[in-house]
C-alpha cells in the first residue's frame, strides 16, 4: 500500500514485516559526500527526485549543535549520541551491523524534557542503547534535524525512530515511536523492534557477523607473526651489533696489547662480565612475556582509532595516546565503556589495562565533557 506523498514515502516488505521507506534529502547526500571526500560513497541521485531544500551544505559546526544543547540541558548521562551526519551514522550503523536509534529534539514540546530526563538519560535505556545502537540525535528546528522532520514528518513529539539503511538513497523506517513513554515502555519496545526485524535482516547480518568474525581472527594472527618477527628482527640486530662491537673491541685490545699486556688481560675480564650482565637482562626481559592489548576508541564524530597496548600499561597510557592525535574539539573528555557501562577516568588512571577488564582486547567510548 503506497502513501500519498510518492515522492518520499512507501512500504517494502521484507519476510513478511512491513517497512515504510523514505528517501533522503538530497542535501544530506551531497553535504557528506563532500565532507568526507570519498567517491565510493557518492551515490547516484535521479534527476526526477525534487529536492525541497536548500542546495547549500549544513556547517560542520551544526554537527555538535543537538550534542552541546542536550548535554547544557540534561548533562552527560545520556546515550552515545555520534556528532556527524546522519549519513555517517548510517554507515557506521552498517559497518556495525546495528540499527540506528533516531531521536530529534523538539525544545518547544512540553513532554520533551521530561522524556529526556527520566526516560532517555535513565541509565537502563543509556546501557541497552549504547550496546545495541547506533545513536544519533538532531534538533528538530535547524540543521539536519530539521531535514530528518521535513523527511520524515513526526505528528507529535517528542519523536524516536529506529531506522536502517535501505537500497539506493532510501531509508528503512523500521519503528515510530511518538509522545512520551516510560523507560520501561522504551525497552520493550526496542526490544521487540530488534527480535522483529532481525528475521528480516538476520541472514544477510549473520553472513557478515561471520566475515567480520574471520577478518578478526586473521588480523589477529598477522598481529602475533608480526610482533613474533619484530622480536626476532630486534634479537638478529641486537646480536650484530654485538658481535660488531667486539670486533672493534679485538681490534683496539690487540693494538694495545703491544703496549700493556697487563691492561689488556683486565679489560678482556671487564668485557666478558658485561657480556654475562648483558645475556642475564635479556634473558629476563624474555621471560616477562608481554601480552599485546587492543583498544578500539569510538570519537563523537564517528571516528575509530585502534592501537595496541601492552596489558601491564596503566589505563593513563589510552589517554596520553588520544592526546597526542591532537584532534579538534576534544578538550576535556573521560572514556566508557556499554553495557555494563563503566567509567574509566581519574580514579582508574593508576590501574593496568587488564586489572582494569580491558585485556585483551575493548571497545571505549570516548565522551566529551
């Protein structure tokens, strides 16, 4: 059964559950195109498809704009809302093999803030969507916020949709949910939404569960041949600086031998005690057995950065390494983890990376203040 509005709307069926699709504003489209300037992302876009808005891209600025409001408003106890466009949410989503949680902000509404408060920021639904979601947020009255309202045309607020990317530039409108609701009535909503259309999307995500499953295990495993050359490769140079160094040593003592014999016999004592010295630090070092760490630190504007660590490093070495990619916009901030959600600032700093729960490998996010 078609909508009225042609244009922008639909249903698709998909194993039997009915999706209502929409197309998005082209603006969306041509404004992250060009933000993160990738041609494979360039979608094609029918001449036929009017484009309602204004042509002019939305300012990077706008990006932070519901992120800055709603933490001004309700603090920093609230789902991970990503500060990027719409279609790298989507994407991320994708990548993730998540839905997206869409929630647009109407401050003139009088049942919005209460649904912030005690629905939104209640930290059951902050775990249940942080570890299930991909979430996004946009004020209703400006920047891509407002294309998302004109798009998809919210008859009261405040206004959630749990939406999915769908073939071509259109949008899987996969649940409404509209007014308040309780925590409680949130949850089961979502949760129904998730085991729903998990039918319909489950055997194409299970392919690609399996193929991120693989491409991990064999990132892992180039990790642990690399790191077992590199010490092989630092064992060969450290043995060829050695042996050179000796030579250079024969060469000197045997000149000077001519002249002292007596000077010469105590250095060669010397060199064969620091021989012994240096064979007995090495042999310790050896037997440390360094475990390698992997963190994956998710930023607000959708960015992923890995790096690897060693698990007796303390937590403070994840925060020296974001502080040296010297990324704009990120002043003071603490990093989090989903579900359970946990805090990892000042007070944890001293604790080492697996007494911390983090070995051997972790996903943090990181949350501006």
């Amino acid at each position: 059964m078609m909508s009225g509005n042609a244009r922008s709307t639909g249903e698709a069926f998909c194993n039997g559950i009915v999706r209502r699709m929409v197309s998005l504003p082209r603006t969306l489209l041509g404004g992250f195109s060009r933000v993160i300037n990738n041609p494979r992302r360039n979608q094609h876009i029918p001449s036929s498809l009017p484009m309602p808005y204004p042509p002019e891209p939305v300012p990077i600025q706008d990006e932070w704009a519901f992120l800055a409001s709603f933490e001004g408003q309700f603090g920093t106890l609230h789902p991970f809302f990503y500060a990027c466009r719409f279609v790298e949410a989507l994407r991320i989503a994708e990548e993730e093999h998540k839905f997206v949680f869409m929630y647009l902000h109407s401050t003139d509404h009088p049942f919005a803030t209460s649904f912030c408060r005690e629905t939104l920021c209640s930290e059951v639904v902050v775990q249940f969507l942080d570890a299930n979601f991909v979430c996004w947020g946009g004020l209703a009255n400006g920047g891509e916020g407002l294309f998302m309202a004109n798009t998809l045309r919210p008859p009261s607020f405040p206004f959630c949709a749990v939406v999915a990317p769908a073939p071509g530039d259109n949008l899987a409108v996969l649940k409404q949910i509209e007014g308040p609701v309780s925590p409680a009535e949130l949850l089961e909503i979502l949760q129904k939404t998730m085991e729903e259309q998990g039918l319909a999307f489950g055997s194409a995500r299970a392919k690609e569960e399996e193929k991120r499953r693989a491409n991990q295990r064999l990132r892992e495993e180039q990790d642990a041949a690399y790191f077992a050359a590199l010490q092989i490769d630092q064992e060969n140079e450290r043995l060829k600086n050695s042996h050179s160094q000796q030579r250079v040593h024969k060469q000197v003592d045997s000149q000077k031998h001519k002249q002292n014999p007596t000077k010469n016999q105590a250095s060669k004592v010397k060199e064969a005690t620091t021989s012994r010295e240096t064979q007995a630090t090495n042999i310790s070092s050896k037997g440390n057995g360094a475990q390698v760490t992997k963190i994956l630190i998710r930023f607000p504007n959708g960015e992923r950065r890995e790096q690897s660590f060693v698990s007796s490093d303390k937590v403070q070495v994840i925060y020296r390494y974001i502080d040296s990619l010297g990324l704009p916009g990120i002043g003071n901030y603490r990093l989090i983890s989903s579900f359970p959600r946990k805090v990892y600032g000042v007070d944890q700093m001293g604790m080492t990376l697996k007494d911390a729960g983090l070995h051997p490998q972790a996903s943090l996010f990181l949350e501006v203040l």
